[in-house]
C-alpha cells in the first residue's frame, strides 16, 4: 500500500530539527519534473504487461 500526501509545508521545530541530518538529503524535487505523471504511467504499463 502506498499512501502519498500533497502539503504546502511541512513546519518543523523544537527538538525534531536538531536531531534531524540536513533537511536538504530528505526533502527533494522529482527528478522527471513535469514528466514524471507520464513516465511513471509509462512504466506501470510496461510492468503489467510483463507481469501478465
């Protein structure tokens, strides 16, 4: 199961940010930019149909 969530921001503060590494190595773009809704159907096609 895959649970995906669409945020404006994500606040941190208090504790969690001094023990959390740098914010930049967990928070990133996608690297396909505005192709990644048509590459990933791309690939699920592919996957089923190997798969089947």
């Amino acid at each position: 199961m895959t649970l995906m969530l669409s945020t404006n921001e994500i606040i941190f503060g208090g504790g969690i940010i001094k023990k959390t590494p740098k914010l930049e190595d967990y928070i990133v773009t996608q690297e396909l930019g505005d192709n990644s809704e048509t590459v990933s159907c791309l690939a699920l096609d592919r996957d089923s149909k190997l798969h089947s």
